[in-house]
C-alpha cells in the first residue's frame, strides 16, 4: 500500500470534511431537546423497574427467612 504525505492527508481531510452535512442550530436544539426528554423518561423507568424488583426480592427473602 502506498503511503501517503502529510499535505496529501490534510487535503484529503478537507475535502472528505466539506462532504459532511453539518446540522444546522435549529435542528441541533431541537435534538437537544429530544435526548433530554427520552433521557428522563427512560431514568424513569428504569427507576420504577429498580423499585419493583427490589421490593420482589424483598418480599421473596422474608418469605424464605420466616
């Protein structure tokens, strides 16, 4: 495989750079804004689970214990 120059790479890097489409402010915040709340409802939830089991596996062990 050949090897490839610095300035070679930097050029290259640039134009594979210029290829991407950056999001623009709106669509930034608004994503934002999504992560966020699916953030919380998922902590939510798996908060709840957390509670569930740990009260069922509570319940279980003072079965088996008395």
């Amino acid at each position: 495989m050949a090897k490839t120059s610095p300035g070679e790479f930097v050029r290259q890097v640039r134009v594979e750079t210029g290829k991407i489409a950056w999001p623009t402010r709106a669509e930034t915040v608004r994503m934002t804004i999504m992560v966020l709340i699916m953030t919380t409802v998922l902590s939510l939830f798996f908060l709840g689970v957390d509670q569930v089991s740990g009260r069922l596996v509570k319940a279980l062990l003072s079965l088996a214990a008395g």
